[in-house]
C-alpha cells in the first residue's frame, strides 16, 4: 500500500522524495504490524516455540501433546513473592493433573539460576519442585506472549498467565502486577469451568465452585433441555436457565 498524494504533493515532491516517504510509511506500518502480531487474545492459537528448561528443551506444542496447559510468567529468581508461588503450584500439581493440565513457569534469568533458585523453594516451602522453568534470557517467548510490559518494567516479566486448551487456543488470560502473588484456588476454579463449557452448552454463574449450579446457554431452546439436561432445569427468566452441572453424578 502506497500513500496517495494530492496533485500539489505530486507537483512539489521529488520521485524519490515520494518512494522514501512511503517506504517509511511502510516501514511504521510492518512495525505496527509485529507490534500487534505479539498481542494475544483468547480463541488464538498459543505460539509455538523452543526453549531451553530446567527439564531440557521443551518444544511447546509437542511438550503439551493432546492436554491442557498453563504458561505462566514470574518477573525473577530469589524474590519472596515467586519463591511462594512456585511453591503453590509445586503442591497443587496433583490437582493440574487430575485435570490433565501441564504446568510451565518462565522468567528471563538463566538455567543456572533457575536450578539455584529451585533449592531455596524447596527448602523454604517444604515442597520439591516437579514441573519446568523456561529460561528465557533472550526474552523471545516473554515478547511472544507479550509478557514485558514496558510502564511495570522495561526488563522483567510481569505475572501472566496463560491457559491453553487441548486444541492449541488460548482459553484464558490472567495479569497480576509484580507485587501481587497469584491465587492457585481460583486458577484451578477457572480450569474447571472452561474444561466444562468446552464439553457442555453450559457455562458458570459468578463464585461458582466445581459442583454448583450452571446455567444454560442462550442457543439452547427449551425443547432441546431435556434431551441435553436430564437431570432437569429451573427457569429463572426466559434467559436465565439454571441446571445441576452435567458431568457430576
């Protein structure tokens, strides 16, 4: 795409002077372009990449497989706050893994970092660490994933997270600023949710828990609801359906 100039530019401007003004323009408009390709939204497809872990190279689609996911993001090694969420998610991986969700933490310091820094958790939070830390000093899976924002800090990651579902999409997206640590109970609440929306014409109320009340969603008409709803539903509105969650006996 070139810029289109009015008779008195054209009369004004040099051939070259106009190549040079829309190769710029150009230019700003690629940059614009890799700028926004590092934007991900949900119902993306997670980016795939390769890294170097504290388990060995990970490739991150193969590594995923056929399961769900969680990357997530700390801003650095030997800080107090990180140190007790990778702790957290330490204990909780019997709970990632009755819901077939692979857990990979990412932060810009090194491997040997990264290896240190796992004796202090273990230490301190009375827990071993048993799932990979990405080191990415080179920042490309932190600029992928857009983990760095520049008005936080220019160089560490803040604390994303990402869920990915067993089709490669981004199902759910979560930022916390450096000061705030994550709250696992509620990433395992989400997990839960999305994992039954993707399977069920359902979807949750607010402060639902695993084993509440769904409600059904809008596309389903009434005459399909006993078919797909055995269990029964109770109207609250034409479109407020509530129904007990369909995969608990």
């Amino acid at each position: 795409m070139a810029i289109a100039y009015s008779g008195f530019f054209k009369n004004y401007l040099s051939p070259q002077r106009v190549v040079a003004i829309n190769k710029n323009f150009l230019d700003h408009k690629t940059n614009n372009q890799i700028k926004r390709m590092s934007t991900i939204r949900l119902g993306d497809e997670a980016p795939n990449f390769t890294a170097q872990s504290t388990e060995g190279e990970i490739n991150f689609h193969e590594w995923l497989s056929d399961g769900w996911g969680i990357l997530f993001s700390h801003p650095a090694d030997y800080t107090p706050v990180c140190t007790t969420e990778l702790g957290t998610v330490a204990k909780y991986k019997a709970e990632f893994d009755k819901r077939n969700v692979k857990v990979v933490a990412l932060s810009v310091d090194g491997l040997d970092s990264h290896k240190g820094w796992i004796n202090d958790i273990n230490e301190t939070q009375n827990t071993t660490v048993n799932f990979p830390i990405i080191a990415d000093e080179d920042k490309k899976v932190a600029n992928l994933y857009d983990m760095i924002h520049p008005n936080a800090d220019n160089n560490l990651t803040v604390r994303s997270v990402y869920v990915i579902g067993s089709d490669k999409k981004i199902k759910l997206i979560i930022t916390y600023p450096a000061s705030t640590g994550r709250n696992f109970d509620e990433l395992l609440r989400v997990i839960d949710s999305l994992q039954l929306t993707a399977y069920h014409k359902v979807a949750t109320p607010a402060n639902w828990n695993n084993g509440d009340e769904c409600v059904i969603v809008p596309a389903v008409s009434n005459e399909e609801i006993p078919a797909l709803f055995p269990k029964g539903h109770k109207e609250v509105k034409p479109y407020l359906r509530l129904t007990p969650q369909p995969n608990v006996d």
